[in-house]
C-alpha cells in the first residue's frame, strides 16, 4: 500500500530527487565494494532478468560471522547503491542479524511511511525507494543474493 | 504490404490526430502532474470509446451466454460473439470465419497450435524452426514441447540491423522440419519481417508456418491468404482492444485434422462416459464460456480500425518513427538497438552510463511512459549483448510534440545520472 502523497507532485518530485540524489551520487558512480573477491567462502548469484541486473556477490564467513563482503556485475543505480550499503554493513556481522536485519530491510521496503530502523544504519538511505513499488524489487536484489549465497557454500 | 510501402502509394486523407485523440478517455490524465504521453503501445494499447461502450453496451443490455440459450438476451449475445468472429476473419482476410478460434491472445494462440497441432505428431530429432527476434511467446511453448518429446529448436539468424538473414533460412529447412515459427513485427527491434518470402521457402519444403502478429496487426493490413502462411495468432490489446482476448486464424484443413486442446462445455456436440463427439469448427478449440465482453470489445476495435483505416494511422506513425529515429541518432550516447530498413514504429536504445530502469523511473516523472527491461526477448538482447534496453513504441494518437517531451526528459535524466 503507497502511503505517500501520490496527489502532490512537490512531493513525488522530490521524493525522485531524494531517491536518486543519494544514490547515485554516493553508490552509483563510486559504489563501495565492488570488485570480486580472491577467495570467497560463499557466492550468490542477483539475477532479475526483467529488469536487467545481474550482479554476484561473494562473502567471507568465518565462525558464523561475514568478515568481508563485495559485490560486481551490472546493474541500475538502486541495485547498486543497495549492493553497496549492504556489502559495507555486512563486515562484521554475525550471519544471525543478516536475517533479522533481511527482514527488517523488506518491511521498510513495503511501507514508506515506516521511520529509520536502527540497525540498518546507512542502509536507511534507501527508505525512499519504498514510495517508488516498481523499484523495490532492486533494492531487495542484493539481499536476495547474499541470502542465496549463505544457503550455499563454496568447496 | 506494409506500412513504408503505403506512405510511399501515397495517404489520401490525412489522420487528424487531435480528434483520435479524444476518443480516448485516459489521454486526458496527468501522471505525477504532468500531461500523461504514453509511449508504451507495444506493450498495450490504450482503449477508444468504441471499445470501451462496446463491452459497456454488452454488460448492460445484452449480457447472456453464447450458444446456449434460447432466449433474447442469449440470443443477442451469440449474434454480437460471431459478429466478431467474422470482424476477425475480415481483419486477416481469413477465407472463411470458421477458422477463427477465439483465445486468451497469442500466447494462447501459439499454445494450441503446440499442443494440437504439432504435439500428436512430433517425433524425437523432429525440427521446429524459429528466428532469433522471437518473443518468448514464440520460443517456450515450443521449448515445452520439445523438451517432452525430443524435439529440437534451430534458429533462423538475424544480422547486426535486426533484420533476419533470409539468404541462410533454405539451408536450416530439411526433412525434419515440422514448422516455422516467426514474428511477423518484432516488439523488441521493430523490424518487420519478409513473412511471404519465407511462407514461400516453406511451402516449396511443405513445412506450414506460424506468424506471430501481435505487433502487426495494430499497424498494416494483414492478409493471411497474400501472407500465404497457415497460422496467424494475435492479440487484441495490442490493436486498441481490450486484454485477454486475441484469436488464431488456421487452415481450415490443418484445424479439422487436429484434435481439441481443452475439454468442456462449448466444444462437444454429444458427450456420454463412453465417448465424447466433438463441436465443429471454430466451436471444437473454445471450451469453457468464451471471454464474451473481451470478443465483443475486439470485434469494435477491428471496426474502429477499419473506420479509422490502417493504412492513414500508419502513415501517422511512420513519420513519428521517423522523426523520433533522427533526434534519437543526434542524441549523445544514444544507441539504437534494430536498424531494420522496413520497422514498425519502435525504438529500442540504451544510453551509455544510464541504466534503462533509472531512465524509465525519471522520465515517468515528466509523464513519460515507456517500457525498459529485455521485452520478454531475451535472446534478442543476448545477440546485441545488452542486458535490457529502453523502448518507446508509438500508436495512432501519439503527437510529435510528445516525442520533444520524450527528448527533454532523456536530457534530464542523463543532467541527473551521469
């Protein structure tokens, strides 16, 4: 359900300047992390042919915690922003809050009248996607991968 | 013919477009406080009033079911369904309404020709050809079949213009080869096909051929019988009908030996436990309660078509495309992805640096809607090695002035990506 004002064009003009200000700026032209990873212990594969992103993302996982993230491929400004919050937030992390911070990423997703959830952090930044529902299926891909690539190891 | 060949012999009367314009209520609106410009027609085309009341008119005065009743309603029901039956066939050219089936719209259409046609028959190592711009509509049912059968799938190869290399399709044919496949305009390139030539390379091999016209029918007069193929599916939203109804014309012969594809109401004449005897044609290949309303509204749109002429709303989109084509080539980073000498009026591009889902959010906000993604033609984005592009396809009641706007909001969209 869209709670924003879809009546306002002040609003949804600015909510595109505020979507894509932070991103691409930020992420799209210097995203953080994106290079591949010399020995990965877990892959994933984002692929949404749809739209045209195809991005692998590769982990380091030591004792149930990430302990180095990154991302490559090809994709749109949002799918690449969210890569990059996400890959710099992973580091770190126990693969535990990976999960509850997934579900929290989708539920700020669904709702853009949600506030800031804490323990997303920088990720935040994207909450404007939310007022954009043909978008959100990018923001939601590179999380898509890392869950994908925690389900399966590498030899 | 095809639409180049129409604006060269010459539109007498030009289309007044301001007036096509009204007949069609959703032009009217705003998207995000701008003047909608709807730029996605490949996808669907918008409805005009004739379409709109058509249905309208059938839900309030007339509704009944089809050949089933002998009341009033029912009565009239039935008469306005096979009224647009015969539409239909006039549409094609058909030579008989007979071989018009109703369907859900050409992937429907293509489905039954799969499972009715080609499945009682097809052997392990039999051939099915299609070319390289298929919609997927045009390469899964026939991947389905041929993956319960052993069946394989060759492909007709299409040079860097987006054109089909007609010169290499004699050599794919042989005795294996059970049918081909091919679209008749491309929603991915635009390109329009040489559809009677391979009809005509076919025919000397006895192999039937299958036209997918989805994109056609909207901007030339089809005629099945010049076409000379033996199967032609189409959608009716498309060609300013409404969705979920669409029809495949067949030889009349080919659809007589072929059994039915559903079961149910409509399509028998005598069922007992023991044995079932089938309808005629074309009630055999329409179980079930046909989409009334949805036939009712393509049978209007054929004849607001026709009322229109095809040919004028043609010559109208010929010159968008073209005039679209040349500010698109000046356009830095621009590249046009289909280059066919004879197209449709699409244009499928990418811009270096700006991915098509960021362009088609931004330029959504100046009410510009277009498609972006791989067009459900995947292989065709796989051949020009991109992973999606951008596409603006045009319709009768498009302006010229829309594709400035169009221009504008691709400036704007680059000042913001780049």
């Amino acid at each position: 359900m869209l709670r924003h004002s879809t009546g306002a064009l002040g609003g949804n003009a600015m909510a595109l300047e505020t979507l894509y200000q932070q991103l691409v700026l930020e992420h799209n032209r210097h995203p953080r992390n994106y290079h591949r990873l010399n020995r990965p212990s877990h892959s994933g594969r984002g692929l949404d042919a749809l739209c045209g992103d195809d991005i692998l993302v590769e982990l380091v996982v030591a004792d149930r915690v990430i302990e180095n993230a990154a991302f490559s491929g090809e994709a749109c400004a949002i799918t690449k922003a969210s890569a990059s919050l996400l890959t710099d937030w992973l580091k770190g992390q126990r693969i535990d809050n990976f999960h509850l911070a997934h579900r929290s990423f989708k539920a700020l997703m669904a709702d853009s009248s949600l506030t800031n959830c804490e323990t997303l952090g920088e990720i935040n930044q994207l909450r404007a996607v939310a007022a954009f529902p043909a978008r959100v299926r990018n923001a939601l891909l590179p999380w898509k991968a890392v869950d994908q690539a925690l389900k399966t190891p590498m030899d | 013919m095809n639409a180049m060949e129409l604006m060269k012999t010459g539109v007498k009367d030009l289309l007044d477009v301001h007036r096509l314009r009204a007949e069609f209520p959703v032009l009217e609106r705003t998207v995000h406080g701008k003047p909608l410009i709807y730029l996605d027609n490949a996808a669907t085309a918008q409805r005009p009033l004739a379409v709109i009341e058509a249905m309208d008119d059938f839900y309030r005065r007339y509704n009944a079911n089809v050949h089933r009743g002998v009341h009033q309603l029912s009565v009239e029901a039935s008469e306005a369904f096979e009224q647009s039956r015969r539409d239909v066939a006039r549409l094609l050219n058909a030579p008989s309404d007979r071989e018009v089936i109703f369907t859900r719209g050409t992937t429907e259409a293509i489905n039954l020709v799969a499972n009715s046609y080609l499945r009682p028959t097809i052997k392990p190592g039999d051939e099915i050809l299609v070319s390289h711009m298929e919609h997927h509509a045009n390469i899964v049912p026939w991947q389905l079949l041929c993956e319960q059968t052993g069946a394989t799938i060759k492909v007709m190869p299409i040079n860097a213009r987006g054109e089909l290399m007609l010169d290499e399709v004699e050599a794919l044919i042989n005795e294996r080869t059970r049918l081909i496949g091919i679209v008749h305009v491309s929603n991915a390139l635009g390109t329009v096909n040489p559809v009677a030539e391979v009809c005509a390379l076919a025919k000397r091999f006895d192999v039937p051929v299958l036209v997918d016209g989805a994109q056609a029918t909207p901007h030339e007069k089809v005629d099945v019988q010049a076409l000379g193929c033996d199967f032609y599916a189409f959608s009716a939203h498309k060609m300013y009908g409404p969705t979920g109804i669409g029809a495949l014309w067949g030889r009349e012969a080919l659809l007589e030996a072929m059994p039915p594809w559903q079961g149910g109401g409509e399509m028998i004449l005598k069922v007992s436990f023991e044995q079932t005897q089938f309808n005629e044609l074309p009630h055999k290949f329409e179980a079930g309660t046909p989409n009334i309303a949805g036939s009712i509204g393509l049978g209007a749109a054929v004849q607001w078509l026709e009322e229109k002429g095809i040919e004028r709303l043609a010559a109208h989109e010929q010159k968008l495309l073209e005039y679209a084509t040349e500010r698109m080539e000046a356009f830095d980073g621009l590249r046009i992805v289909g280059q066919a000498a004879n197209k449709g009026p699409v244009v499928s591009f990418t811009i270096d640096g700006v991915h098509p889902n960021d362009l088609g959010t931004i330029i959504d906000h100046h009410g510009v809607a277009i498609r972006t993604g791989h067009h459900c033609a995947m292989p065709v984005m796989q051949f020009f090695d991109v992973p999606a592009t951008a596409r603006v396809s045009f319709a009768g009641y498009n302006l010229r002035s829309e594709i400035d706007v169009f221009m504008d909001s691709l400036e704007a969209a680059c000042r913001m990506l780049r």
